[in-house]
C-alpha cells in the first residue's frame, strides 16, 4: 500500500475525531434508506448496527494513519456481524447494501472535510476506501451463506429429526407438533424407487443429487412444510393439515410425473391418512406395508392406497395357518417358468392373454401352466377357491418369506 500523503491523512484526521457523530449520522440517517431499515428496533439501530459502523471507521482511519494495509484479523468483527444477521434472518442483499452506503457516507464526510488543495488527498482515500472493499463485502457475504447454510443444514436435520420421532412413535412436544403442523393431522407417503428401471445403483454422490431432486419436486408440489425422510432408494414423506383444515387426501396429479423425471425411474407411491399427530406413526406403518404389497403382488410402479390392495393386506396377516398356506407353492417355486407365469397372472387379475402378452407366450402356454400349477397345489388355479388359494399362499410367501 502506498504511504498517504499528509494531505490525505489531514483529511483522514479531521474525520476521525468525528467517529461517533459520523456513526450515529450513518446509522440513523443514511441507512433509513435501506428497505425495512425503519422495522428495526431502536436499540440494535442504536446500540448494535452504530457499535459495527464506529468499528469500521475506526479501522479505516487506522489503516490511513498508520499506512499499511489491513489485517485479515481486523474484519473478523464483521465475520461476527454477518452470521448474525444470517441468524436473525437479514437478507443478503441488505446486509451489502448496508456496507456500501455506509462506505458511501464515509466518502461524503471526506469530501466535506477536505480542504481547497487537498483534491489529491481525497483521490489516494477515495483509492484506499475502495480498495478495502473487496475483502470485506468477499469476506461479510461469504460468512453470511456459510451461516445461512449451516442454518439450514440445522433446520432440515431437526425436521428430519420431528419426522423420524413422529413415524416411530416417540413422544414429542407439542410445540413441536403446532410448528410442524402435525397437530391437526397429515397426509402420510412411504416412496420407494425402481432403481433396477434406471439402469445400475447411482453413486453415492448421484444418490444424493438424486435425493435433493425428490426433496424439490416434493417442496414444489407440497410446500416447504412437507417433512421428508429420503433414504437409499425410497423413504417417507409427512404433508401437514392446512391451517384450519384437515389432513389433505390425495396426492397432486403431476407428483408421480415430476418425480419420475427427477429420478430417472419408475417411482411408487403408497398413501395413508393421520388424523392427528398420534396417527402418523400407525399412517407410515400402513403405508409401507401397502407399498410392500402392492410390490410384491405385482402391482406395477404408482400411486398405492389400502383399498388397492384390501383383500391381499387382509391375507398377508399372520395365524396359526400361514406355513402350511405358504408351503403350498414350495413345488411351484422350484419351477422358475411356473412361478413367472403365476406371479404375471395374479397381477393381471386372473386375464390369461394379458398374461400371455406381458410373458410373450401363446396363450395356450400360459393355460398349461395354469394346469400343472393346479396339479402341484391340488387345486385348479382358474377356479374361485384355486384362486383365491394361490393368492393367499403367494402373498404370504412373498409378504413372509420367514414363514415360509
């Protein structure tokens, strides 16, 4: 930095003994200019912003007295200022504006200290003034998006945190419960993605590109107040009542769409209803086993409720008959082109040339097929009871693979 000539340090001096006026002057008079400056409180206008604005000017005519440039440790002040003002929610944008018009303040003071001869002066403090900019408002908007960042960070993880607690079943604050919006209950998603339709498992870092897609396209379709559990290929979501109302029912027509794009993958999605914030848990339960069976019965990638899947549901419970139902099939799964064949049948309730389109056989195949799984199991599979058999006896192999 070059040394100041006496002129610009006469100027810098006369200014300097002015330090409180000229900080009170900048931050009751020249920041009124800001947008909601005049909201604030009269004590952070008075007390906290003057305190920061006396600091910079004191730093500036130090640095002009003293000849040197400043010292990185010097700003750490403003460091604070700025996480501060993240904290409380400033915008960004007023924050720098509030450096700059206090840089410009600055300079009009210097202006009207100068004397007549002293315009060379001026010039090397106008230099000096603007050169120390760019470290700080780098400095002041670098600290704000790190605080800001680390902020949200906090915030998604505490909501994460409220959901985890809500689908688990743990006892939770009703504060809690009111700042979520739970309390009057939510609309309950288990999500699961058909990683295998998009090719080969993404990387950990495309997982959690993926993952940040999800969480727009339910923010977009839902509102920032959807909580959201996203883990691996699949987790849950909890759409809170509107304020005043219940628990909205359905999903939005474009959800499934959009979320198909933002994976690159078929998406399933099962719903369930809470009608209050105890209920989440019992709602997430019921809507992971629907999607589990609708999976499972071969129901294809969309949007799953427990009507879809009532009887299978109801047979998938557990009694003292299930290994002996499960075991049924155990010929039939022995007999890769059998089970195929039975599993394609079943999701395409009981249509033979569905079937037979879906499998690429004559639909005369899929009949002798039908038959020998009729011999193996005892039962014919086209009739009622045959069905209504094999329907019982694959969803608990498949629903309760440890039963079988």
């Amino acid at each position: 930095m070059p040394v100041l000539s006496p002129a610009a340090q006469a100027i810098a001096a006369r200014c300097e003994s002015r330090v409180n006026e000229l900080a009170r002057r900048i931050s009751r008079g020249a920041f009124n200019s800001l947008p909601a400056y005049g909201d604030l409180p009269d004590d952070m206008k008075d007390v906290e912003i003057a305190a920061t604005v006396r600091h910079g000017l004191r730093l500036f005519f130090t640095v002009a007295r003293e000849g040197r440039p400043g010292d990185v440790r010097e700003i750490d002040f403003f460091r604070e200022r700025a996480a501060r003002r993240a904290e409380e929610g400033w915008p960004l944008h007023l924050l720098l504006r509030s450096h700059l018009v206090a840089q410009h303040a600055l300079w009009q003071a210097l202006c009207e200290a100068a004397l007549p001869g002293e315009e060379q002066g001026l010039l090397q403090l106008a230099d000096l003034l603007l050169g120390s900019q760019q470290g700080l408002i780098g400095t002041v908007a670098e600290t704000y998006l790190d605080e800001q960042a680390a902020l949200a960070a906090e915030s998604r993880e505490r909501r994460r945190a409220l959901l985890r607690a809500l689908l688990a079943g743990f006892p939770v604050l009703p504060a809690r419960l009111e700042e979520a919006g739970v309390n009057r209950g939510a609309l309950v998603l288990a999500l699961d993605i058909d990683a295998g339709a998009g090719g080969a498992a993404p990387s950990p870092i495309a997982a959690r590109r993926r993952r940040r897609r999800v969480q727009a396209v339910l923010e977009r379709s839902f509102g920032s107040d959807a909580l959201a559990v996203l883990e691996g290929d699949g987790g849950h979501v909890v759409v809170p009542a509107g304020a005043g109302g219940g628990p909205p029912s359905e999903v939005p027509a474009e959800l499934l769409p959009r979320l198909r794009r933002a994976c690159g993958a078929e998406v399933s999605l099962a719903v369930a209803v809470a009608e209050d914030a105890a209920g989440v848990a019992r709602a997430g339960r019921t809507a992971t086993e629907v999607l589990r069976i609708a999976r499972a019965s071969g129901r294809g990638p969309g949007v799953h409720r427990l009507g879809d899947v009532l009887l299978e549901y109801h047979l998938s419970r557990s009694d003292e008959s299930t290994p002996a139902l499960a075991a049924l099939l155990d010929p039939v799964y022995d007999r890769p082109e059998l089970l195929e064949t039975l599993r394609t049948y079943l999701g395409q309730q009981q249509d033979r040339r569905g079937t037979a389109r879906l499998l690429g056989l004559h639909p005369n195949t899929v009949d002798n097929r039908l038959a020998r799984i009729g011999e193996l199991i005892g039962s014919e599979v086209t009739s009622p009871r045959g069905f209504a058999l094999v329907l019982t006896a694959f969803t608990l192999r498949e629903l309760r693979p440890e039963e079988s």
